[in-house]
C-alpha cells in the first residue's frame, strides 16, 4: 500500500472511531507511520481526504450493487442487487459506519453528493427500467431507491450493533420485505 492509500485508510479508520473534528492531521500522520507533510503534498486539507473517501465509496457502489446479476428475471436481480449491498457494508464495516456518520451533509456537500451519482447510473437505470417495464410501483425513483436499499442499511444496523443474528431465514424475510415494499401489485 502506497502512502497515499495508507492516509486515505488511516483517515477513514479513525473518523469513524472518533469523529471528523476529533482527529487531527498529526494523529493522521503518526498512524499513518508518514510525515505530516506527506499528507499535504497529496491533501489541502482534511475534507479534501473525507471527499476522496466517499467518492471511493460511491464508486464501489456502482460495481458492487450490479456484480453477478442473473440474466432476466428482475425479482431475483433486485434481490442479488440488495444481497450485494448487504455484504458489502457488512463486509466493510467501516465504510457502512462511514456513510451511516461521516458521509452525509453538512460534511459532505451536496454538489459532491451530486457528483457521485455517476457512479450508480447503472443502478439507477435499472430501477428506471424496472417502473418502465412495470416491475416497479410507478413512483419517484429516488423514493423507490431510498425505499428498497434503506432496507438494507436497517438490516446492517441490526447485524452491526449484535441487536438481531441476521441468519439466512432473516436475510431472506428482510429481501422479500424491501420487494415487497417497492414491486407492483
């Protein structure tokens, strides 16, 4: 890992342990095992490190939530696409924490946010194509995307804070529950 990676890493660790106006640059640094001014020659400043986490985290988004989609049945597309989501954020417990505490506004602006929606275009056009094609309940898209996958992130909180096992049967119920909460009748 190169020393830019180890900042970005060493950043994204310890604002989710401590919070973004809790961790210096010099803890940053000193984690990181680089001169303080190593950070800078790649970084103006913390947020500028904040924004390349998110961005990177966005973009993961894009090629994880559309990886090993099955041919031509949507339910079950939907479903691998909520499965997939589900194991990143559990696979990656600190960018879950990251979105779920750091990632969202006033932190992060919403021009950035608005940036990075090119990196889930095909999960949008996949929704779109989805009410188009009558799958889905003809309703805004952002509704129906915030719907389906806030579904996903509820189900993390309850597997990240060891409130509820989240065994298969329940990955299972919490999968049909969020199509069921978007497919059309």
């Amino acid at each position: 890992m190169d020393k830019k990676q180890r900042i970005i890493i060493t950043m994204l660790e310890l604002v989710v342990k401590q919070g973004v106006h809790s961790t210096p640059m010099s803890q940053v640094a000193k984690e990181a095992n680089v001169a303080v001014g190593t950070i800078y020659h790649y970084f103006e400043n913390k947020n500028q490190i904040i924004e390349e986490i998110y961005r990177m985290i966005n973009q993961d988004y894009g090629v994880v939530l559309m990886a090993n989609l099955p041919e031509d049945n949507f339910k079950k597309q939907f479903e691998a696409m909520w499965s997939n989501l589900y194991n990143y954020f559990v696979g990656n417990p600190l960018a879950f924490q990251f979105v779920e505490f750091v990632g969202v506004p006033p932190i992060i602006t919403k021009d950035l946010m608005k940036e990075s929606v090119q990196h889930i275009t095909d999960v949008k056009n996949f929704f779109l194509q989805g009410i188009l094609d009558g799958h889905l309940k003809n309703i805004q898209l952002r509704l129906i995307m915030q719907f389906a996958f806030g579904n996903v992130v509820s189900a993390v909180r309850l597997k990240d804070k060891d409130d509820f096992e989240m065994n298969e049967d329940q990955i299972k119920a919490a999968v049909r529950m969020s199509w069921d909460c978007v497919k059309k009748d």
